[in-house]
C-alpha cells in the first residue's frame, strides 16, 4: 500500500496520498513501540477518525 501511496504523490501530487501514507507509517511506529504489539482502543478510534477525514479531504481534492 505504502508503494502505491508513493506512486500516486509522486506522479500526481495528491496531499490525501501524503497524508494517508504518514498516517499508515504513524501507526506502524506507534504498534511496534508498544508492548503487546497493538493499538490500544483509544488510538484505534483516532486512526480511524483521521483515517476518514483523509478519505474524505481525498474525495473532495
């Protein structure tokens, strides 16, 4: 996902691409840092808000 992401910021520069692929990175580092390995229920429910609103702002642009 993370290549295609790249792909489409760089071949058409799209924000919603940059913004998902740090989202998607963010997260990455958040879940190997913690203990059991997962997101707790609160950083779900956040990842998910601005996993939507990226879609959204994606939809829009």
């Amino acid at each position: 996902m993370l290549r295609e992401l790249t792909f489409i910021v760089d071949a058409h520069g799209y924000r919603w691409a940059k913004n998902m692929k740090l989202l998607l990175q963010k997260t990455c580092i958040t879940v190997s840092k913690s203990a059991d390995k997962k997101l707790t229920e609160r950083e779900q429910s956040n990842l998910q808000k601005r996993y939507r609103a990226i879609l959204t702002r994606g939809e829009k642009e």
